[in-house]
C-alpha cells in the first residue's frame, strides 16, 4: 500500500514532500484553481464541503495519498496517487498519478520534474507497482511535452461520464 512511502522527504534543498493533513485545504483549493483550465473546473463547487470530504476520504484510504510539496508553510506543489492492483498485464500494480500542480510563480523551475521523478523513482517501486498511468486534458500541450519528457507515452484514448 502507499503507506510503505517514506514521508516526510526532501525534494529538493528548499522543498519538502509531505502527506497532505486537513488543514492544508485552503491552500490545496488555490493551488488547484492556479490556472484558468482548473479554475474554471472548480469555480462551481468554490471551497464547499465536497472538498474537505473527499481530502477526509483520500486521506483515510491506504490506497490514496496526495502529497504536498511545501517549502516554508506554503504548499507549492501537489499530486495524488492511488495504487491500483490489477488483473491484466498478469496482476500489474498501477500507480495512478492524477492532480498534478505546481504553482504559478514556482513552474519551469524543476519542481514538477523533481515531483515525478520522486514518483518514478520512489512511490512506484515502494508501493511495488509495476505500472504508472496518469491523464491530462488534452488542451494541455505543455502537460503533454513535459510527461513525454520524462517517458510517458500517449498510448490510449480515455474517456469520462458526468452523472
């Protein structure tokens, strides 16, 4: 499970990755609405309780972590990772890597590349998954340039329903 992380841990010299806790909210909702795509995605729900429920929740599951990066007392970075066992591709684990953010002032300075490369390096094999997989929307060129940079690939088509 992702509780085999070792965290806290240094991102860098002036970063520190830690789980997130649920007086990290506020700071959570205004890195999540830190670009107008995502701004315009969390405008209806604007800091309601759905929020602390689902922090409340992923922070309960052992299977769900998000992480932050702080440096100081801000959070400036953030992901959440779900393992996910599977029974294809012969019983792979999937490391499931969604909410990628890093804030406006602290992006193109290698703190996302650190972020995922600590998942690469580090969350995948501690929670012995065999697999990382993540989504972006597809409006997100620069996203796309800098996952295929770090060695993802673009190999299928996903599909989402509202209900």
């Amino acid at each position: 499970m992702l509780d085999a992380l070792t965290l806290p841990a240094p991102l860098n010299a002036l970063v520190q990755l830690r789980r997130a806790a649920p007086g990290d909210l506020a700071q959570l909702l205004e890195l999540l609405s830190d670009d107008p795509l995502s701004a315009s995605r969390e405008a209806p729900y604007s800091r309601d309780a759905g929020h602390a429920r689902a922090l409340a929740q992923i922070i309960a599951d052992g299977g769900n972590e998000l992480i932050v990066g702080v440096q100081g007392t801000q959070i400036i970075a953030m992901l959440q990772l779900t393992r996910i066992p599977g029974i294809s591709r012969g019983g792979s684990t999937r490391l499931n890597v969604e909410a990628v953010r890093v804030r406006a002032e602290h992006r193109s300075t290698g703190i996302g590349t650190a972020l995922m490369r600590w998942v690469i390096d580090q969350a995948a094999p501690a929670c012995d998954a065999d697999l990382i997989q993540l989504t972006s929307d597809s409006s997100r060129a620069d996203a796309h340039r800098f996952y295929e940079r770090l060695g993802f690939t673009a190999s299928h088509v996903g599909y989402k329903l509202r209900r």
